[in-house]
C-alpha cells in the first residue's frame, strides 16, 4: 500500500503528526476492511468471547443454584428439629428413639441430614475462569465426626476434567494471539513484496512512525473488538463488570495485546519475509503457551517431587488400619487423661460406643494430618517454584492473575479445607462438650449452633 503524504495539506513539506496519523489509518480502514482476515475476525472472536461467557454464566448460575438449594435444606431441617423440640417440651410430643431426639447433640451435629455447609462464594468475575473447578470442589460439609468436600460436577467426562472447559481466559490467553498474528505479521514486510517499499521511502515520514501508527491502528481494531465483545456479551449475560476488578481486567486484557503487536512489530522491523514472520510469530507463540508452561512444570516435579496419590491411600489405610487395632487402649488411655469429660456410672445404651468413635476418629485425624505433611510440603514448594517462573511465560502469568481475580484458583480452593477443618472445630466446641457430659439441647439453644 503506498501512503502519499505529499497530497496532505496545507503542509505538504512538513506534515503534523496527526494529520500523518489520519492518513495511515484512512488507508488502512480502506485495505482491511477488504480483507477476510478483518471480517473473519469481527465474526468469530465476537462469537468466541460470547460462547465462554455464556458457558462461564451457566456454570456460576450452577453454583448459585447449588449453595442455594443447600442452605435452604439445612435452615429446613433445623427448623424442623426446633418445632419438633419445642412440642416435646411443651409435652405435646416425644421422641421415639435415642438418633431422632431433637435434644440429642448426635441428632444435631452428626445424623441424618444434619451437619453444616461451607461454601466459597462466586466472585463478580467467576464466570471469566473456570480455574480449578473442575477438579477441585467449591463447598463441603461438615459434621461431628466428618469433613466432607463436595463437588456437584464429581461425574464429569475424565477427558474434560483433563483437558480443561472452555472459558474466556482460554479465549483471551490462548486465540486472542493468533488473531493478533493475523493481524500484524505482515505491517511492513507485505510493503516489500509488493514493491510498494521503495515508495515509502521516498515520502517525508520515516517508516518507523508508519509502522507506529500502523501498528496503532490494528492494535485498536482487536482492542476494540475484544472490549465491545465482552462489555456487551456480559450486559446480555448479566454479568458484572462495574466494579473494580473489571476495570484491573481490562488493563490486562490492553497490556496482553499490546505485548502480542508489539512482538509483530520486532519481527517486521528485522526485514524478514511475511512468511518468516508468520512462522516466527507461531513459534512464539508456541514458546509462550507450550514449551515454556511444559519445562517450568517438569522442572518444579524433578525439584519438588511430590509422592503419588496411591502412596497417600495406602498411608490412610493403614493409619485406620492401626487406629481400629489400637481402640481400646486408645480409649482408656483418653478417660485417664480426661476424667473431667467422662460421665461414669449408668449412661445410654450409645454413649460409651459413641465416645470411643469420638477418640479414635480425633486420633485417626490426628495422625494423617501429621502424615499429610510429607505429601502437601512438596506441592506447595513446587506451587511456589512455579509461581516464581510465570512471568517467564506472560500468557502463563496472565492465566494465572485472571483465576486469582475470578476466585477459581488453586490457592483459593485449596484453603477450603482449611476452612472446613475449622468450622469443624468450631462445631465441636459447641457439640461434643454437651455430649460427653450428656446435656441435651433446650429449643433455645438452637440460635447458638454455630454456623459458617
């Protein structure tokens, strides 16, 4: 394309930049929008960012639905347990057995239906990356003796769970570059081939501003592209995007594509053919989003070996396996200890085969925590390693950043469990002390069970 700068005016000798500017970007509106690449691009990546989004809002609408549906469930059975408490005292009914006692802290914190969620919440932007969540679950369930971590998606396709679902980070971090490519491997090299290059030459602008602005122009068009597709597949969608992280997103989503031109104009400026470009700039990429996420997490395993998951299962079982052997000691071992929370003398058929459970499920629970350690240490040094080579990998850092923003990454799933251990414990604080020295409930007592 030749760009004749003397036609400008009224300073045809010593053109203004931004005049220079207008007449880059009139030419190139007029050569693009002639090109399938531009149209091809305005079709599919539009239609690219609205299918994630679309996939991203069902699955948070899923999670909705779930903690929803659960919280419900259990106000329901509280309050269920409640008015059946209250018409016991008040002698207008009475319980049939020792498990269905209202009264009973068993019957509150450990039987049929009862026990307590905790749930990580969807964040404003959840519906950007899936994350983790496709292996790692987002809420569990907590009674007296077990912490259960839950996932309602547990069936899905292995294939899938391997391979990952399709969100925009995928769409953003993975294709958005191949459309830059498209769009800027050939800004001056095309120039060449076509013979136009000694034409340029001759005009009173240096072919370093028209590869700016060049490169300016293009750059605006993916931009605007990928800003309008989200802004408005998300208003459509109803998903959030007027708070502070959207506009930290969109920043990201600027450097991101700025980064990408940036490298396609390096690669122009080496006066190489469109064709060496095009490989090149596939390389990079290649580089960028393969090989490099491929050596950082083969160097983190040989570094930070972490034991496999056969070898966790078989240190579980013989845990519980040593645990069931050694019971009754373990039990007398824990009245020596603690006279205080034993009621002697007469008790309830259950009391004494439920106190042992209580002991040796906190011995059990003792001993894999310990035990954890020599499986979890490695993982985090090896989550450490490669959190401090991503930026080798900018597209590896921006995945990562954008999990962090959309509360789907590994870190934040990972503290459920934390979490979960401590409502566990919160709950026995309030459960087991009434238990062991056989207090039952009052209706009253009800507002005081603790909850996440």
């Amino acid at each position: 394309m030749v760009y004749d700068f003397n036609r400008l005016s009224p300073d045809r000798r010593k053109p203004q930049g931004a005049r220079i500017m207008k007449h880059v970007f009139r030419f190139e509106w007029l050569h693009t929008k002639n090109s399938g690449r531009f149209w091809v691009t305005a079709l599919m990546l539009p239609a690219l960012i609205g299918f994630s989004l679309y996939l991203g809002s069902e699955r948070v609408e899923q999670q909705h639905h779930t903690i929803q549906e659960l919280r419900t469930a259990e106000a329901s059975f509280y309050e269920g347990k409640k008015l059946e408490l209250q018409a016991i005292e008040r002698g207008e009914a009475e319980a049939d057995v020792w498990w269905q006692n209202p009264a009973n802290p068993l019957a509150l914190g450990q039987f049929r239906g009862s026990g307590k969620h905790v749930f990580l919440e969807p964040r404003p932007l959840a519906a950007l990356a899936a994350g983790q969540l496709d292996i790692r679950p987002y809420y569990g369930r907590v009674t007296m003796m077990d912490v259960q971590p839950l996932r309602d998606n547990a069936l899905e396709n292995p294939f899938i769970q391997a391979v990952g679902v399709f969100d925009f980070a995928f769409v953003l971090v993975w294709l958005v570059p191949l459309f830059v490519i498209v769009f800027g491997y050939n800004m001056l090299s095309s120039e060449r081939e076509l013979g136009t290059w000694a034409l340029l030459k001759s005009q009173p602008v240096s072919i370093h501003k028209i590869l700016v602005y060049k490169l300016i122009f293009r750059f605006l068009q993916i931009l605007l592209i990928v800003f309008l597709s989200l802004i408005l597949w998300a208003i459509f969608l109803g998903i959030n995007l007027f708070h502070t992280d959207s506009f930290l997103l969109l920043g990201a989503i600027t450097l991101y594509i700025l980064f990408w031109f940036a490298l396609c104009a390096l690669f122009n400026m080496l006066a190489t053919s469109s064709a060496v470009n095009a490989v090149s700039l596939a390389g990079i990429w290649v580089l960028f989003l393969l090989l490099i996420p491929s050596v950082i997490s083969m160097l983190a395993s040989a570094i930070h070996p972490v034991p496999s998951r056969a070898l966790w299962i078989t240190e579980q079982r013989a845990i519980q396996q040593a645990v069931e052997a050694e019971g009754d000691a373990l039990y007398d071992l824990w009245q020596a200890e603690h006279p205080e929370e034993f009621v002697e003398g007469e008790t309830p058929s259950f009391y004494q085969t439920w106190m042992q459970l209580f002991v040796t499920n906190s011995e059990t629970t003792r001993r894999e925590r310990v035990a954890a350690l020599y499986f979890s240490e490695p993982a985090e040094s090896q989550a450490a390693l490669v959190s401090s080579l991503r930026p080798l990998s900018p597209p590896m850092w921006l995945q990562s950043w954008l999990e962090r923003k959309a509360g789907t990454d590994a870190g934040r799933l990972k503290a459920l469990d934390a979490e979960l251990a401590d409502f566990q414990e919160e709950g026995n604080d309030f459960f087991l002390p009434r238990f062991q020295r056989l207090e039952f409930l009052s209706s009253e007592e009800y507002e005081l069970i603790p909850s996440p």
